[in-house]
C-alpha cells in the first residue's frame, strides 16, 4: 500500500486534518515526509487512530492513550488498566441507569408537585447520598 497524504487520512479516520496535527503534536502519530506541502503517513496510521478514536470514546485522555503505545509506535496496552476502566464505565452506567429512571419518574409523576412524591423524594435523597459519598471527580481535562 502506498503512502497516504494527510487529507486521505482525515477523510479515511473521519477527523479533521487539525486533529492529525495535534496528534502529530502530542507525540500520538508520526508523519513520515512531506510532498510538497502536505504531510504523507503511513497506512498504519490508521490503525493507530481507530486505537486512538477507541480509547477517546471509553473515556481515556489523550496522555493516557499516548502511554499506551511502545517507543516503536506499537500498542503496549496494560490489561489492569483496561479492566479499571470497565469498571468505571460499568459504575458510570449505573449512575446513569439510575438517573434515567428518575427522570422519567418525574416525567410520568402523577402527584402535583414532585416533592410531593414519595419515589421522587426518595429519589432525590438516594442521589444526594450517592453525590455526598462519591469521591471529587475533576472536571474532564480536554487533552
């Protein structure tokens, strides 16, 4: 397979030209040359973004995808620190199963007002309990 220039990337990944260059900035990708003014890649950057995209999407920051990959540019990735990930994803899951059902509680609640509602209230109380107990999350680092 011959070598890609950075617009057939973009349109192959499905991001834009910019996001390859910060990649390229934070150390994430490599361009291999230039041709005339566009960079050229690798086919195997693609790849490499799919792992990068996949890792984005479970909520992975870009530092801790960049630690994810060896010095030689292959996937190097710590099995116990994808099963913390599950986990957390699986606690978020069910943070959100909760709230979804709350929501539509409200939604469908008969009563006049909802803290006249005995569920909602109740609730109310289960989620302050859940927020007073859970440990500061930081807000999400945009890297």
């Amino acid at each position: 397979m011959t070598d890609l220039d950075i617009a057939e990337v973009a349109h192959r990944a499905g991001v834009p030209a910019s996001t390859l260059r910060f990649y390229e900035e934070k150390g994430l990708i490599a361009s291999i040359g230039r041709r005339g003014l566009r960079r050229q890649y690798d086919p195997g950057v693609l790849e490499r973004l799919a792992l990068i995209g996949a890792g984005r999407t479970a909520g992975f920051s870009l530092d801790e995808i960049a630690r994810m990959f060896a010095p030689d540019g292959q996937p190097r990735i710590d099995r116990q620190v994808l099963a913390a990930k599950a986990e957390e994803l699986d606690r978020t899951i069910r943070e959100l199963g909760v709230l979804r059902d709350s929501l539509r509680h409200a939604a469908a609640c008969p009563a006049p007002s909802h803290m006249e509602c005995s569920t909602f209230r109740r609730l109310l109380k289960a989620a302050a309990s859940r927020a007073a107990a859970a440990p500061r999350r930081r807000p999400p680092r945009r890297s």
